[in-house]
C-alpha cells in the first residue's frame, strides 16, 4: 500500500495591483513577483 500521508495539493497566485480589475496585463505574473502558496493537505475517507 503506498504512503498517502503526505499528499497534498499546492496551488500559487499573485495578486494583482489595486484596480486592475477592468483590465489584464500579462506583466503582472512575469518577473520576480511575490508569489503566494498554500498547501492543502488530502484527506481521504479510508
């Protein structure tokens, strides 16, 4: 039986600056952005 105590799922998004919501630029997610990460871990019904 494998080992399912680490599975997780990661997901990463950059927030884009204030007001940018009528309008995309793909600049805001190249570069040296901050990038914010949150693991989620599985929990399985065994």
């Amino acid at each position: 039986r494998e080992d399912i105590n680490n599975d997780r799922i990661t997901i990463e998004w950059t927030n884009t600056p204030d007001g940018a919501a009528k309008q995309f630029r793909r600049e805001w997610f190249q570069g040296d952005g901050m990038v914010r990460r949150k693991n989620l871990p599985i929990e399985y019904n065994l």
